[in-house]
C-alpha cells in the first residue's frame, strides 16, 4: 500500500466520517479525487455532464468493482488494495437521479424493503416504515404504486427508502434533476430539513450551483478529471480557485425572514423583492452580475441599496470578482473597464444596488 | 382564415392514402380474413358438440391439451434460464449460440421433425444409447409429441424473456443492492417479478405454437390415434373421412387462437414488447 494510502487509512480509521480516494476511468481521462467528509455534514460534489461524479457515488456504493481506490466510513475500510466489501453490505443509502422505485411494489413496501433487505423482522419493518411514512408527509400513498405518484411523492419515497435504514453515507444523485421547476423548489426545501437531520455523511452529486448551496455545507468542485475547489459553499464561492469555479458557483446565497415582499436578512439588512406572496424563512439568490457598483448612493430605480466595503478583488478573465463586506456581504462581478473608470480597489467604500426582479425567493424549509 | 385553408387539404391528405396503397391493403386485408370467415360459415353449427364428444376427436383433444400444456412447461424450466443466460452473460460466440436458438422459428417443422428423428432415432447419437442402456425408445410415443412441440416452442418464450430481460433496467437491481439484498433476494423480488409479464407472455406464445404443431409431430412421433395424434393431425386425417368433424376441431383450434391473442393483448401486442 502507498503511503498515502496508509495515511488515509491511519485518518480514516480515527474519524468518524467518509475518506474516500478514487480513480474512476473515463472514456477520455481518468478521474482522480481524494475526499474526506465528516459525519453530519453535506458535500456537493459539482462539475459538468461527465466528469464522473455518479461514477464516484458508484464507487462508494460498491457498484463498480473496477475502480481502484480506498473508501473507509466510520474507520471500516470498505475498499483498499486488499478488501472489498460487497455492495449489499455496505450501510449506504442512495437516491438515483430517476429514483428506481421498484415498480411492482407499493410505496411500504419499496420503503421498507432495506429494512427486510438488512433482517428487520416484518413487524420493527412494518412500525419503523410507518414512522418515516408519517415523517416524510406521506402516510397517505403508503398502499400507492409508483406509477400512481407525481414527481415530487416519488422523490420523497425514494428518499425515505434510503434513509430508513440509518446509513452511514447517503448517496444522492442528482436527486432533483427529474423534476419540474417548481416542484424543485419545494422538494428542496424539504429535503434540506431532512438532510439536516440526518447523522452520517452525505454527498450529493449535482450540476445544479443552486442545489448545492441550498442542501449542502461544503462544496467540491470537479473539471477535466481533478478536483478543483474544495470547501465550505460561502469560501467556495467568496474565493472560487478558477474561472471555471466562478462561473459555475455565480451566485449569492442570503437567508432571512420574508414578510409582504421585504426580506429581513439573518445577517443583518433586508432586500426587497418582487414576490410578496412568501412569508417566513425564505432563501434568495442573487447573481454577482447582477449587482452594480457605485461610487455615490445610487439614484437609479433598483428598489436595493446599500453600503459596503471591498474586501478583496480578483480577476476572473475578462472580469473582477468583488468580494464585499457589507449587509449583506455578497461577492459582485464587474467588468475590468468599471474597475479602472470607478478606480474601485481593495478596502474602498462603495454603494450597491440590485433590481427587485433580480432576486430569486424561495421558503428555506416545508413548514407543512 | 389563412391557417384554416392550408390546414384542411392537409387533414384529408392524411386520412385518404393514395389507392396505390389503399387497394393492396384491402386485399392483404380480405385475404387473411376470408378463409376465416369460410371457416366459420362450413362450420355445421347444430352438430359441432356431436363431432366434438366423438372418441376420436376426445382422444385428439385430450392428447393435445396434455402435450401442449407439458411442452409449454418444458419450454419455461429450460428457456427462462436460457433466457436469462443469453440476455446477462458475457461469452464469446453469443451472437452464434442466439441464432442457433431462434433457428426453429424459422426452420420448417419437418426438418426439425426429421432431425429430432436422427439425433433421438433408435440409431441416433442420442436415441441408440438412450435405448441400449436405459429400454428407451422415443419415437413415435406421446413423450416424442412433447419434445417435437417443445423444439418448435422453445424458441418463441426465449424471444420473449430475453427481450424483457435486455429492456428491463438492470440499475432497479442496482438499487436493490444497494438497499441490502443478497443476489437471492434480488432475484426473487426484484427480476422474476418485474420479468414475470414477458414470462407469462412467452409461455402463452410458446403453449400456442406447441398447440398447433404439426410438421415436426408427424415426423418424429407419427400420427397414431389416442397415442400420437394430437389435434392438427386430427383435422388432417378427418378431412379425407369426415370433413365436418375436421372441421369442428379447427373452429376450436381458432377460438383457443383468438383466446391467446386476448390474453396476450397486454403484453405482446404492446408496441416494443417483444423486442430482442
């Protein structure tokens, strides 16, 4: 065994959490990623359309015995040069971006068929799925088939089945991919509350920045094979390493309180938006394009505001990333030309704004 | 006003197709039905549970229902697995061995009928020691209806299964896997229920062709009554001696026909069911 191999062996069997370093081959290049994710936490590994982030998930679920690597969860080493665990003895979960649902079974039935699976008797299988039925909301479709439910019910199902056996990592593959755009956004936030409740690792493949801000604490970035960012989301996108990283990771995230179109922010401040409809804890999404940068308190129509002081600048090809301190601070693109003709530089004071009809709002969490 | 001039001419051009298509339709139509419908009007209607109570026509029928039943068991015990092999594992020559098995679809029956002969025959690679170690001798008796049946069916259930199990998607075992069940359990609720249709289908399909086997019959287990002669033979035989009673069986062979593409109305005839 290499010597990394043995120091990630020695880390991973005094954490608790996933290490996980795999090289998965690509058609065109070889993947090659080295993680380590404690427990209780999310990580979003993001990159485009094959870069082999599902391979990764495969590699952690057993699916694949051709990858070479070592995956070792809660110090059991289920993968290295000498051992590997089988699929089915694997204490995973996983959500496929299609779901799965077995389609001959009911929704109990595809529930609590981990359970069955992992020698429950049908008794504890029958009240444990009874409790997440309820759990998830869907005590209801508990006798349905899979064809018989909407896009956003089989997403719940899918996702109660991996999570009712208490894994120690839960997989989810573009888990809200399959769904429209508005069911997306509610399902999200369920599936936020629920994520935030559960004790293992959690990783979560997607394309989607927006999902991987919303569900997950930290985030890796993948691109041509390599990781190429790793971190929390706000240093991921305060400090994105790349311009691939800033492009892909655009956007500020902000959370408040929402009452008739005004969002009070957590962080202090408060945005005005134009959905008036949503009250309580929201989510809303800005792009750093969309921020203009002023030297004088703006008198344009933008219905936001307000002050701040520029942190840090970094170019980004033919634009520059601001990294601002302000309420709420918010990382802002300008144009090179901007920089030179409002002789923006670092530590200086400066006035944003935004349009309401810029703001993307969304409920953080199902209050129902 | 402008859409709806250019969007009428455009309507009835795709409900009237041009007559050079349209006459042959008609005819490959009549052409397939009316001997059906000859069938039905020289059936003597008042007679036909006379003919069919006759010892003769009993006897075929029975024979016929207990080897076409057997045959179509035959063909899902061998052919699931045969199925499954060909649909799920990778060997070299697979591409081969497939159309050696499809080759009875379109092989006539009395070739298949004369090989099962000379392979099972009393001096056949598999007949002569077949006879001189253990006294058996297959030709010519009900078990040769069996496998003259099966040999014709077998091809139609593999077709069948085979075709589920490539269009079947094979990560709903993935996902079973990863919920914790043994290869065992995965098969067992996993594969055979979401295959069972393409079963039931294929079995019905192989049941049907045995039922009306005759070529392959004749040869290899000849057409003695109340031993060999199942209900194709019958109506062959009756149609020199006793035409209506011929007759009469044919109408039911019809109906048993018209009784599968019911019940495989759901599953065959679904457009993709039976791809392979």
């Amino acid at each position: 065994m290499s010597a990394q191999g043995q120091e990630l062996q020695r880390q991973g069997l005094e954490r608790p959490g996933l290490q996980l370093q795999a090289q998965v081959a690509r058609s065109d290049f070889v993947l090659d990623v080295h993680i380590a994710q404690p427990r209780g936490r999310v990580l979003a590994i993001v990159g485009p359309n094959g870069s082999g982030k599902s391979s990764l998930l495969q590699v952690v679920a057993g699916l694949v015995s051709s990858a070479q690597g070592i995956v070792v969860v809660d110090g059991d080493t289920w993968m290295n040069e000498d051992t590997f665990t089988s699929a089915e003895k694997r204490s995973v979960g996983m959500v496929f971006q299609d779901y799965l649902l077995f389609p001959h079974l009911s929704v109990q039935e595809n529930i609590s068929f981990g359970l069955r699976s992992r020698g429950s008797s049908r008794a504890h299988a029958r009240a444990t799925t009874a409790d997440w039925l309820g759990r998830f909301g869907i005590a209801h479709l508990a006798e349905r088939k899979p064809r018989q439910l909407s896009g956003g019910q089989s997403q719940r199902v899918a996702l109660a089945r991996a999570l009712v056996t208490q894994p120690a990592v839960l997989l989810l593959d573009e888990p809200l991919a399959a769904l429209d755009a508005q069911t997306r956004v509610s399902v999200r936030a369920e599936m936020r509350s629920h994520l935030s409740q559960f004790c293992g690792v959690t990783l979560l493949v997607t394309h989607d920045p927006i999902e991987a801000m919303v569900l997950a604490d930290d985030i890796c970035v993948l691109d041509q094979g390599s990781v190429v960012q790793c971190g929390t989301v706000a240093d991921v996108t305060r400090h994105p390493a790349t311009e691939y990283v800033a492009k892909l990771m655009g956007l500020n995230l902000v959370s408040g309180i929402a009452t008739a179109g005004t969002v009070a922010l957590d962080s202090g401040g408060q945005l005005v938006t134009t959905n008036s409809d949503l009250t309580g804890a929201v989510l809303a999404t800005l792009r750093p394009s969309a921020i203009a940068v002023h030297r004088q308190p703006p008198q344009s129509s933008a219905r936001n505001a307000w002050e701040g002081v520029i942190r840090d600048m970094e170019h980004l090809g033919d634009r520059v990333r601001l990294d601002m301190e302000a309420r709420p601070s918010v990382v802002v693109d300008v144009t090179s030309q901007s920089v030179v003709e409002l002789g923006l530089q670092p530590g200086q004071q400066v006035w944003l704004s935004v349009k309401a009809t810029e703001i993307d709002v969304f409920k953080a969490h199902d209050e129902a | 006003m402008t859409t709806a001039a250019t969007r009428s001419p455009r309507r009835s051009r795709r409900s009237k197709p041009p007559w050079v298509l349209a006459i042959p339709a008609i005819i490959a139509l009549a052409f397939l039905l009316i001997p059906l419908a000859g069938l039905l009007m020289a059936t003597p209607w008042t007679s036909v549970g006379e003919l069919l109570i006759d010892p003769v026509t009993q006897q075929a029928l029975r024979l016929s229902l207990a080897t076409s039943l057997l045959a179509a068991g035959c063909a899902l015990i061998l052919g699931v697995p045969l199925a499954w092999v060909l649909a799920r594992v990778q060997f070299p020559g697979r591409p081969l061995v497939r159309a050696l098995v499809l080759l009875p679809l379109v092989l006539p029956p009395v070739v298949g009928g004369t090989a099962l002969l000379t392979a099972l025959g009393r001096r056949g690679i598999v007949g002569a020691p077949l006879e001189s170690l253990f006294g058996i001798t297959l030709p010519f008796t009900p078990a040769a209806v069996v496998i003259a049946e099966t040999f014709v069916a077998l091809p139609f259930l593999v077709l069948s299964v085979e075709g589920a199990l490539r269009a079947m998607d094979t990560r709903y075992e993935e996902a079973a896997v990863t919920l914790g069940a043994s290869r065992m359990r995965v098969f067992w609720r996993i594969t055979v229920p979401l295959m069972a249709p393409a079963v039931v289908a294929g079995t019905t399909l192989a049941w049907a062709r045995a039922l009306g086997e005759f070529g392959a019959t004749i040869t290899f287990a000849g057409n003695f009554p109340g031993r060999t002669q199942t209900v194709p033979l019958a109506v062959y035989t009756l149609l020199e001696t006793n035409r209506e009673a011929a007759i009469a069986l044919s109408v039911v062979l019809l109906a048993v026909c018209v009784l599968v593409l019911v019940i495989l109305r759901e599953q065959w005839l679904r457009p993709g069911a039976l791809r392979s």
